[in-house]
C-alpha cells in the first residue's frame, strides 16, 4: 500500500477526527445500481415535470419502486427504458425492489 505524506495542515477538516487524521482507504460504496444512471433517471423525469432525489433511490427501496413505476407509465419511450434498466439493476443486485413490505 502506497501512503503520501500531507502534512495535517493541508488535509481538509473532512479527512480530520478528533483522535488524528482518517486515511482515505480509497474504497466506494456499492449501490444497487450506478449513480450515473440514477442521475440520468433524475433529468429525464425533471424534464417530464416529475420529481426524483436520486441518492434516495440507494437507501429507500419503497420510494425506488414509486418513482420507477411514475417514470415507466410516463409514456415516454427513453424514460420507460432507462427506468426498466434501473429497476432490473435493482433486482440483480439482490434489492428485490418488487417486494416491499
């Protein structure tokens, strides 16, 4: 592993915890889909007069399901498609998005 040596003077507060500096592991959090996708998602349904909160979709499986169903019975051809992609993403993660209880 390869460690650069900033002083702590230049590190921002972000990277700061009371007990010293918190070394950047260089890991990503795993979504069940690519936030690409989901921020595309969100443009489109925002141009169809729709609102959607993207990081939402990660965490809030039943608001997922909601906001994909209103993008797919839009009518809009693009949307229908992006919003099955999504959810089949979803769905081979293992979200299982379909069974909300």
């Amino acid at each position: 592993m390869h460690i650069t040596a900033i002083p702590p003077h230049l590190m921002p507060e972000t990277a700061q915890a009371p007990w010293g500096l918190v070394q950047d592991l260089g890991l990503t959090v795993a979504g069940p889909t690519g936030m690409d996708d989901l921020w595309r998602l969100e443009d489109l349904m925002v141009e169809q007069g729709m609102s959607l909160q993207a990081t939402r979709m990660v965490y809030d499986r039943h608001y997922a399901l909601e906001r994909l169903a209103q993008a797919h019975a839009r009518g809009d051809a693009t949307l229908q498609a992006l919003a099955q992609q999504v959810f089949d993403s979803f769905q081979r993660r293992g979200e299982w998005i379909g069974l909300v209880h």
